[in-house]
C-alpha cells in the first residue's frame, strides 16, 4: 500500500506580478516502509513540498493522500499523529525558553498521551540522549544534540511518515553520521516510512531507496539508488548534478 | 618559496565565567604562494585563526602569538591604524554569506568603486573601467548591468563572485576565504572555486581556504592542515588527504557516506579525549 | 561549604528537576545581571524606594501633612528640617518619603495595564494577520497619532482629577508602542521553525500566543517598560503639575513642584527637592533596564 500520494501538485507564492510558481506539477508515491529522496538545489522546491503536505505551505492545487485518504485543506488533529516533520535548522526549530522536557511533554500533551513521564524519558532514550538532558534548555546543547531532541519530538506522537527537511546540512559531518545511524536505526525500530529532502545526493544515496531529482519546481527524474549509485541518470540535469558530487 | 606569512604560536582566548576558553591554542604555520587548506569542524577554531591574522577578534577575546609575521612586518606590532591599511591592501577576506558583506543599498558598482579608490588614488572613470574588468575576471558577462544592480537582486553564487573580485581589486598578498562557498549550490561551488584559483595563481598570491568540507579541500588546496580543539593535529599534503593518519582525519573522512561504497551504518568518529592534550603540530612548509 | 555547593548545584549544565531547571536558569541571569554595575546601581535605588515607601511612617521625621506656617520656607539644614519646609511649613523630606508611595502605586499601576494590553492586541494582532491585523493596527495608530500628554488631559479632565484617573490616562496613551513592539516581535517569530514545529502538534492559535510566542515578546517589554518608567513617572508628574493628577495635599513629587513653583526664584528648594527625587528614580529604572535587556535579550542567550 502507499503511504503517500502525490499528484498533480501546484504551489504558488505571493500574488499576481510577484507570483512565484514553487512546485509545477509534482507527482509521486512512496511506499509504506520506504524511504523516499527529493533532491534538488536550492529554491528548486524539494522543501516546499515537505511544507505542502503538512499544510505550512498551501496548496494553489494537486492531491495529497496519506495512507489512501485525501488530506482535506485544513489538516485535522489525526494527521499530525501519522505525519510529523523534521526540520533543517536545529537552532532555529527548539524554541529557546523551553528544556527539553517542556518540548517534549507539550507535544504528548498536545497528542492526549497520560504517562508522559514516562513517555518523555522512553523518547530520550529512544534518540540515544540520556536523562541528564531531560532538563536542559536548547542552548545548552550541541547541534546534533539539539537535533535528536527534534527528532525525539516528531516521533512523540508515535507517527508512520517522518518528512525530514535537510535534517543533517547544518552539522559537522561527524554528528552527520551519528544523526544519519540514529534515523536508520528508528526507522528500523517504529517501521517509519521517510520522505526525505537533501541537497547531497551522497546522503539520499545512503539513506533511501528511490528519489526525486528535482530542478525549478519540476521533478525531472524518479529512480533507484542502485541506479543512482551506476551513475545511470538519464535526464541531464541529474547526470550533472551527480557529476558535482563525486 | 618564498614565505608569504608566518605565524608562531598563536593563541585566541576568550574570558567566560568557567574562566578563559582557549579557541586557538598554539599553532603555528607558513603559508608561501600556495592553497592553504585549514579544515575542522565547528567550534575547531578555524576561523578563530582566519580573524586571528588580521586582528579581527573583538575585545574581550585576545589575540596572543610570538608572531604574525607578513613578509619581514610583525602584524601584533602594528597599531590599529596601521592595521586598517593591511586589511583589504595586503591580506582580503571572502566571508561565507556575501549577503551579509554587501551593502544592500548601495549598487554593486558603487561598492566596488569605493573599494578601490580607498586604496589607491584613481580617478572616478578609472576606477569604473578597473571595476568592469575586475568583474569579467570573475566570469561575469554582462558586468554593465551587474555594476548597476543592488545586492538583493544577485544570487549567491553571482554575489560570492562579486565578493573576490571586489578583495582582488588592490592586489592583495594573500587572500583568507571563510567557507566562501558554503552557502552555495554543489555546481555553483566548483564555478567560484575555478574563478578563485584562476585569479589566485595568475597574480601569485597566498590563499588561506577554510572549509568544513574535506573533498572539497583535498581537491582545491596544496596543503592542508586539520585543526581539532583548536589545535592542529595533523599536516598533509592535499592530494595525499585520504591516506592521512591521525585518527581524527581518518575519522572524518570516514563518516562521510559514499555513493560508490554503500554500507549500512556510517562509521562514527570516537573522539579521544588525549587529541586535544597533544601539541598543535606545526604547519611549517 | 554548604555555600560552595549549593552554588554548584546552581551553575550546573544537567538540572535534575523542572524546579532544578528554572533556579539554574534565573540564577545564570542573575549572574549576568549582577556583573553590569550601573544596573546594579539603579536596582539599589529601586530597592531603597521600596524600603523607604514601605517604612515611610518610621522613616519620616514629620507628620507630611502637618502645616507649621510659622516655619514656612525654611531653608535647607533648618532645625529639624534637613530638606527644609514648603509654602505651608510642611517638612519636604517627609513628604517626599511619603511621596515614593504614590510614585510606586502609578508605576506600577501603569506597569500592569500598559505591557499587557499592548502585548495582547500586539500578538494577536501579529499572530492573526488579514482583516484582524488591519483592524487592531489602525486602531493603535489612531492611539498614537495623538499627543500623549494632550490625551491624557482630554481623559482626566473627561473622568475627574485624581490618581487613579491619571493612571488609567497614562496607561490608555502608553499602550499602543507596545503593541507595535509586540507585533513587530510576533511577525518575526510566526514564521519560525519552532513555531512550524508546534502547529505540526496540532497545536491551537491560544497555545500558541500564550505558550510559545508571549515567553519571547515578554523580555523586550519588559526592558522597554523600564526604560518608559522615567517617562511615566514625568507624565504622573506632569499631570501633577497641571493640577489634574494627585491632589493637594497628597505629597505626589510633580504636585510637589507646581507647588514650588511660586517660590522657585527665592526658595528654589522646594521645586528642586522632588525634582532631585524623579530625576534619581527615573535614572534607576533607566540603568536597571539597560541591565535586563543584557539578561533577557533572547539573542544574547548563547
């Protein structure tokens, strides 16, 4: 069965001269338990569809189905317990006045969860942090750290599809690799299904089975890693891309 | 080879309320007509030592060495003053974001001209004619137009270039470029790069390139030094980066995923905490 | 030794309580707050008004509103009148001591109304956007377009002579900066991963205004009401002056001046003393807010 379905999807910005046509008709599925890669350059709107599906970005047209059912506009409180998001920036995605535990008891609360004691130091635990960062506030802890408190948040509600938005680009790449196991691991562990974006196509290449390549709002091209890792693009914005990176 | 740049035991230490944080410690090098490769990780000290040479860490951070010599001149010596005539004449800087070193009210032109006629004494049509010329060195095609755009309306690989050909104009020795090309697109990437080792070794300059990204340096640079902890624990020669031995290089370079090698898991670099006890290396040439 | 460890279980990075937690952090900012000098120095002023005000019956030497015109305007360092008396034989000192009480009522009366209405219109406002961003907006313009000190007047002199009415005419002309501020501040943190972060928690608009964006707005209101504290105080002052603030023979310090006024070129004393008084407590609240800005300016938290 497919997790998600894309088809057809439009998404504009800003309004009449100034309109900005983000993502032209994108469309793709991915299956449950996969792990789906949108590659692309910057502003080629691999994000932006990220940001459509949890309906940050709306939509001007296409359809979103997650788990067969279309999504309605205005997403309802269920969905944010299938679909949850990981965010590039882990400085920019912790608010700063809040521990750890604050984040993650609100986002139990928010769920209806009743033992979120226990729940918040099982999601530590979970995201390789020991209790004694239970109390801490954001600034007080390294960028990999921050981001398993992020990631601790999005799997809170207990979610099938984690969206990650550039999850690793703001890390060293040693914290890199240690964030990358983590997701391999959870992924394993929860039988999560990803869809991920990434500019480096040498992450998408070790962490998801298909991708997107994805260049001015268009998907250009949909293919296997194992073809990926042949070097056997077809569309010649993919082959260069894979060029720049090797 | 002649030496360009020498730098002795060089320090940067910042006051905190544990007490002072040393964020460079120790280290020393040269740098000849040649690509410099500083690698590290955040908070290594990289760029610490990038600023360190031209005296730009703020107070209450203090900058110590036994020297920073730039051909037989001891920049520690220097006043402020006198400082401000090194910068941009003899030693530029290319940060990482050109958004954030562009004046986003003045045109580009305007920029570049000013640059240049704060060091040198040209007139207004000569320094208009030297800024066009500048800005085709750096591969920009329609440099008319570009003269007469504001910042906002480059992209960042078009601002970066705008950036090096805007330090180049005085004829600077040695150029320090800080992750110039970090906030850029991977095929943007290799277009800056070319530009900036085309100017580089036609004027015969010194460049100090600090990066994050090791691929990256090993293809660009001669030699590099990686720093860990704010020292530099390893110096090798850029094309010999993959057989490099400290475990901390190796480490990094490691963790990288590999599209022509898949594995399951990424090796994870365990940090010894005897790395940061050694003594920086020298990165002598 | 006791001390030394109860400081290091204050500075600790791994707090082992909510309540760990919240100590550990307002002991940090105390730390930083403490090492501004100047703050510190407008925090001991504030601190001794307080005192004075609270313990002004023991600390005053005389009844304030008792009159001695056989003593009037006696100068400084008289006999019993270390700040001298005023037109009426009043003694200054002790009116000035019992004037610190009602300087602290309006400040802090004012100090509660203003942030709070400015910050809710601010954030709603900010947070809501379209039609009611619009609406919430041209209402505070029209706020601050007109003078301050003009529409307060309009409201004392609509309501009555008095203190509470001058606080309420303070108040409804020093709202509106807030707001502006808190809006400005909304704007820029609406946008924020964080705040994408919660929405995707399914998350309501209240939560979210109260729990995630008031924390952040909060400390730039704050120092901006300290350093507006002088300005309160001068308005209450002024309106004190005009006659439409407290009323004699309250001891309020712009009351105080209109008073002296009369007399400010032969016994210039009894103008300057309260003017001394506001001058000092307006300062305070100056370097005090200059000390919290460093202290919770979210942006200097790293």
């Amino acid at each position: 069965m497919s997790m998600l379905q894309i088809a057809g999807l439009n998404v504009w910005f800003g309004a009449a001269r100034n309109r900005v046509h983000a993502v032209k008709a994108a469309s793709f599925s991915v299956a449950e338990g996969e792990s789906f890669g949108l590659v692309g350059e910057s502003g080629s709107g691999k994000s932006t569809i990220l940001r459509a599906i949890t309906g940050l970005a709306s939509t001007g047209s296409g359809q979103i189905e997650v788990e067969g059912q279309p999504v309605p506009a205005r997403r309802p409180k269920p969905f944010f317990k299938t679909v949850q998001m990981v965010f590039q920036d882990p400085y920019a995605s912790l608010h700063p006045r809040h521990s750890i535990d604050q984040v993650l008891g609100e986002t139990l609360h928010l769920h209806g969860f009743k033992d979120i004691d226990n729940r918040v130091m099982q999601l530590l635990d979970d995201v390789g942090l020991g209790q004694k960062f239970r109390f801490r506030y954001p600034h007080q802890l390294s960028g990999g750290q921050r981001q398993r408190v992020a990631i601790a948040r999005a799997l809170a509600p207990e979610p099938k599809l984690l969206l990650l938005d550039e999850p690793t680009s703001a890390l060293d790449v040693s914290v890199q690799a240690e964030i990358l196991n983590l997701l391999a691991d959870l992924r394993q562990n929860h039988a999560l299904t990803y869809l991920m974006v990434s500019h480096d196509l040498s992450v998408v290449g070790h962490m998801c089975n298909r991708l997107a390549v994805m260049k001015d709002g268009e998907i250009v091209e949909i293919m296997d890693v194992s073809a990926l890792r042949r070097m056997e693009a077809t569309h010649p914005y993919s082959q260069h891309l894979l060029q720049a990176s090797v | 080879m002649d030496t360009l740049l020498d730098v002795e035991n060089l320090w940067v230490k910042f006051p905190t309320r544990q007490g002072l944080f040393d964020a460079v410690r120790g280290v020393s090098f040269s740098l000849g007509r040649e690509r410099l490769g500083i690698v590290g990780e955040s908070g290594s000290g990289k760029s610490m030592t990038g600023r360190a040479i031209l005296r730009l860490i703020r107070p209450p951070g203090i900058v110590e060495a036994d020297h920073i010599k730039l051909g037989d001149d001891n920049l520690l010596a220097k006043s402020e003053k006198e400082m401000r005539a090194v910068r941009g004449q003899r030693i530029s800087m290319v940060m990482q974001d050109p958004k954030f070193s562009l004046n986003p009210v003045m045109t580009i032109g305007d920029q570049i001209i000013e640059a240049y006629r704060l060091h040198s004494a040209a007139s207004k049509s000569k320094a208009h004619a030297k800024s066009l010329e500048m800005l085709r060195a750096v591969s920009i095609r329609d440099a008319e137009r570009v003269m007469r755009a504001y910042p906002h309306e480059m992209s960042g690989g078009m601002g970066q270039r705008i950036m090096i050909a805007m330090m180049l104009i005085p004829n600077p020795e040695i150029l320090i470029a800080d992750e110039p090309t970090s906030a850029l697109d991977v095929s943007v990437q290799r277009q800056v790069l070319d530009i900036m080792d085309r100017l580089v070794k036609e004027r015969g300059m010194g460049l100090i390139f600090i990066s994050h990204d090791l691929n990256l340096v090993a293809d660009f640079c001669d030699r590099v030094l990686i720093m860990y902890a704010g020292r530099v624990v390893e110096v090798c020669e850029a094309d010999k980066l993959h057989e490099a031995t400290h475990p901390y290089t190796q480490g990094l370079l490691n963790s990288l995923p590999r599209l022509d090698m898949p594995t399951d898991r990424l090796e994870v670099l365990e940090r010894d905490p005897a790395w940061s006890e050694v003594p920086s290396v020298s990165g002598r040439a | 030794m006791a001390d030394q460890t109860f400081r290091e279980w204050l500075v600790t990075d791994t707090p082992t309580s909510r309540r760990h937690a919240k100590l550990s952090a307002l002991y940090q900012g105390w730390l930083t707050f403490r090492s501004n000098t100047m703050a510190m120095v407008g925090l001991g002023i504030l601190l001794l008004l307080i005192v004075v005000a609270v313990a002004a019956p023991i600390l005053s030497p005389h009844d304030p509103f008792v009159q001695d015109l056989g003593n009037r305007l006696a100068p400084l360092g008289s006999e019993g009148h270390l700040l001298g008396t005023d037109s009426l034989g009043r003694d200054i000192l002790s009116r000035l001591i019992y004037g610190a009480r009602i300087t602290l009522y309006i400040v802090a009366l004012v100090a509660l109304i203003a942030p709070i209405a400015g910050l809710l219109v601010g954030t709603v406002s900010g947070y809501a956007g379209g039609w009611v961003d619009i609406v919430l907006m041209r209402i505070t313009d029209i706020f601050l377009a007109f003078p301050r000190l003009v529409l307060a007047l309009a409201f004392v002199a609509a309501l009555g002579a008095g203190i509470e009415n001058a606080v309420l005419a303070i108040s409804l002309t020093a709202w509106p900066p807030y707001a502006r501020i808190a809006r400005a501040e909304t704007l820029t943190i609406r946008s924020s991963d964080y705040i994408a972060a919660i929405r995707l928690q399914g998350a309501g608009a209240f939560r979210i205004i109260t729990r995630h964006i008031w924390p952040l707005c909060i400390s730039s209101l704050i120092v901006r009401v300290t350093l507006d504290m002088a300005g309160i105080i001068l308005a209450a002052a002024g309106l004190g002056f005009l006659g439409l603030g407290a009323q004699p023979p309250s001891p309020e310090w712009g009351a105080m001046i209109s008073e002296g006024r009369r007399f400010i070129l032969d016994h210039w004393w009894v103008a300057t003393m309260p003017g001394l008084a506001i001058f000092t407590v307006s300062l305070a609240f100056n370097l005090l807010g200059d000390g919290l800005r460093d202290v919770l300016d979210p942006k200097a938290g790293e």
